[in-house]
C-alpha cells in the first residue's frame, strides 16, 4: 500500500487528502488510519521530510494596486 501511495503523491501529484481516499479504491478493506499512515509515510519518502510548499508561495503582483492598473490598462479592460 505504500508503494501506491507513493505512486499517488509522486506521479499523480495527488494531495495528502486525495491520496488518502484514492487509496481506498485501491485497497477496498483497509482502514483509514492505515491509509493515513502510508500516506504520511509516502510524503515523507518523496519530500524526505520536507514540509509541504504552499501552492500560492509567491505573492502575484496583480495584488500591487500599481501593476494591476498597469495591467487593466494595457488590456483595454473598462469599467
């Protein structure tokens, strides 16, 4: 089971939640503190105990009033 869940976070780029109940279609009679525990073994084994990288880590620069004026402007978006 930990193989698959590897497969799952590494390939499939699954989350720790997807994993989890994706792992369940694959293993029918397993527990969910089972499949929770592989999938905490499986992000520790691709991300080497890393902590998870936020998805959204770096700020966007529409979020800077400037350049989102620049950018509505240069689009020709109107009110």
């Amino acid at each position: 089971m930990i193989e698959k869940a590897v497969f799952l976070v590494r390939e499939a780029h699954a989350s720790r939640e997807t994993a989890v109940h994706a792992l369940l279609e694959y293993f029918p009679g397993s527990s969910f503190e089972d499949r929770l525990r592989c999938v905490h073994e499986a992000w520790d084994i691709v991300h080497r105990g890393a902590p998870p990288v936020p998805v959204y880590s770096a700020r966007s620069e529409v979020s800077d009033a400037r350049y989102f004026a620049a950018a509505h402007e240069r689009h020709a978006f109107t009110d």
